[in-house]
C-alpha cells in the first residue's frame, strides 16, 4: 500500500517549514510569497496530497462531513434528493454521508446517534414526524440540524409546496370532469401526506365536490401500498379520479384499477406525485405532481450550512407543477364500458404539463 503523502513530505519537497504549507492548503496564504504558495499548491497536487480531515479536526472541531438520514436511500425520490445534496455538499467542501431508518423510530435514534458518533458538523433529517420528540432532543442538546422533503413545526425545512401540490390535483381532477374523487393518502405520520391530502380535499369542497371521509385510504408510500389502498376503496364503489400523493402508490392504484377491469385515463383519471422518471414511459403515461428535487437537496445543504455559521436559518418552500399525461388528458366523463382484464392499456399521445396553477392556464407540450 503506498504510504499517505503528508504535510512534511510537501514541506520536504518544497524546501519550506511544514507550517508553511500547513497555511498556504488551508488558505491562508497572506504572509507567504505568492510564487512560494503556488510552488507549495503545485507539489501538494504532483504528490497526491490529501487533508487528512479527522486531523484538522481536532484543531477545529469540524470534520467537514454532513449527516443525511433518509427513510430509504432505494426510493428515488429521496435518491434524488440526496444527490442535489451530495452536489451542494461537494461544492463547498463538505462530504455527505446518507443512512437508511425505514422510517422506524427505533433505526432512526441508532442512526441518529451513530452519526453523531462520528462527529457530523449537521445533520439534514429526511424522514420526519409530524410530531417529532426526537427533534425536540436534538435542537436541547445543540445538534444543528435542517429537515427535508418532509416538515415538522417549529424546525427549519426545506420542502415543497404540498398544499398547492394537492390543490392542483383536485382542481385538474375537477376540470377534466370527475366527480366522485378517491384519495390514496399515505402514512399519516409524514408532513408530505398530511399536507397533499389537506390541500386536495380543501380545494374540492371549494369546487364543490367534497370527497366522502370513506374514500380517503391510508397507505405506504410503495406500489404495494397504494394497490391495496386502492383494492380497498374499490370494494366501496367506483370513483372516476383518483389523488394517490405518491407516484408509486399511484402505479399500485393503477394496476389495481386495472385488474378490475377498469380503464385507467378513459373511465378513472389517476393524479401522482412526485413525477418520477419512469411515469412518463409508463403504458398509459402517469399524470403528476413535480416538486424540483435536486433543488430541494442543495438549498437544505445550503440551508444548513448557513445555520453553522450563523447560528440561524430560515425555512424554504418550493412551488409543485402539474404535469399532464394520459391518466388524465384522455379521462371520458360518463366512460362505463368494461373491459377484459388482460387486454392492454390504451397507448396516448406525449404529455403536456401546467405550470403554478391548474385552471385557466395555458397547456404546452413536454419535451
């Protein structure tokens, strides 16, 4: 194994006292002669010079790591979200570490704890409470923390718009002509689920079609979830659009709705969020929701790297978008034909999405 270049080794090479590149690497070139410091940056790069990062720690007290902790790094959604941090961490010198809870309290507080361990200067939280004693504990002992994806009160997030999110939904679902609206709610202990289903069956009852209290299914936020949920809601009646605040979930309903001989984007419109990759190459291209993930990955980095050095920081919400496909461009009020359970889905035409709001705006294609 060849031996780890040091600080000596570069002060050797260069001629120079070892503080001497001790300053120049860590920036604080002033009193040293500007071909001196460029000569020390040269040798440092030639002979595969590294920070040792746990070594500067202990002159002062950061180790330039930040702790992430999602519920499961294999959901693309929060994937996604730790990649925009990963990109802002990197960028300003930090390395982010992400762990799994699954959303389990007791793999959580290990996780917590292990990451502290290890001396993180942050932590960014992406698994949430609604109400959430663990945060409580954190912000008393001084761990400096912002959540993401999901919001718990009284703690700086960064997260989307879930309410307007929601809003959007019901009022798309309105305008192409449903009526009886189902909802695929979600955990109920998550900000994102209680928010979405908030904003959606608000914004119905204001559009005069309020949904029945029984038409509102808890679920996980997998395709399991949501298929069982839906399985669920069927056996009450049939509804015409369906809101499932996830994507996967909505692709459980779909093929749910499917199975029952129902044609999914013809005889019930079906509205996901979230609008993952794989939506718009689905058979029948899903209808959803977009939040800009990455985005929300590096202002919750960039947000928590203001609260390290001021103490402070301030809570960021970022606006969904209506992205239309054919779950429900193609829905046909009063559409009650059965169909055989094994013949295909429809095929449809490219999607078109809407912007900021749903009614009234103006519809332009998808790239």
């Amino acid at each position: 194994m060849n031996k780890r270049v040091t600080l000596r080794d570069v002060a050797g090479h260069c001629g120079v006292h070892v503080s001497t590149v001790s300053r120049v690497l860590r920036g604080d070139d002033v009193r040293v002669a500007p071909a001196t410091a460029a000569r020390i940056v040269a040798a440092a790069r030639e002979l595969g010079f590294h920070p040792d990062r746990w070594a500067a720690s202990l002159r002062s007290g950061k180790t330039g790591v930040i702790g992430v902790l999602v519920p499961r790094i294999t959901d693309i959604v929060l994937a996604t979200v730790f990649e925009g941090i990963d990109a802002a961490a990197a960028a300003a010198g930090y390395q982010a570490v992400v762990s799994s809870s699954w959303d389990d309290d007791e793999a959580r507080a290990v996780r917590i704890r292990r990451l502290i361990g290890e001396r993180v200067d942050g932590l960014i939280i992406g698994d949430a409470r609604r109400n959430d004693p663990m945060l409580a504990r954190l912000a008393a002992d001084g761990v400096p923390f912002v959540l993401v994806s999901r919001a718990s009160r009284g703690f700086p997030s960064v997260t989307g718009r879930d309410r307007l999110g929601g809003r959007l939904a019901a009022e798309h679902l309105i305008d192409v002509g449903c009526r009886r609206l189902a909802v695929i709610a979600g955990p109920g202990h998550a900000s994102t689920s209680a928010d979405r289903v908030a904003g959606f069956l608000a914004a119905a009852k204001a559009r005069g079609v309020p949904v029945d209290p029984r038409w509102v299914a808890p679920s996980t936020f997998d395709v399991a979830g949501g298929a069982s949920a839906m399985a669920g809601l069927l056996d009450t009646g049939r509804p015409d659009g369906v809101f499932a605040v996830n994507d996967f979930a909505a692709i459980g309903a779909m093929g749910t709705l499917r199975d029952h001989g129902l044609r999914v984007g013809r005889e019930v419109a079906v509205v996901g969020y979230n609008d993952i990759d794989v939506d718009a190459q689905l058979l029948v291209p899903l209808t959803s929701i977009r939040t800009p993930l990455r985005d929300m990955g590096s202002q919750a980095l960039h947000a928590l790297l203001t609260l390290l050095g001021s103490g402070s920081t301030t809570s960021v919400r970022l606006d969904p978008e209506l992205i239309v496909r054919a779950t429900t461009a193609d829905f046909s009020p009063g559409a009650t034909e059965p169909v055989a359970r094994t013949v295909a889905l429809p095929e449809v035409p490219h999607g078109e999405h809407l912007r900021g709001h749903s009614a009234g705006a103006v519809v332009t294609p998808v790239n």
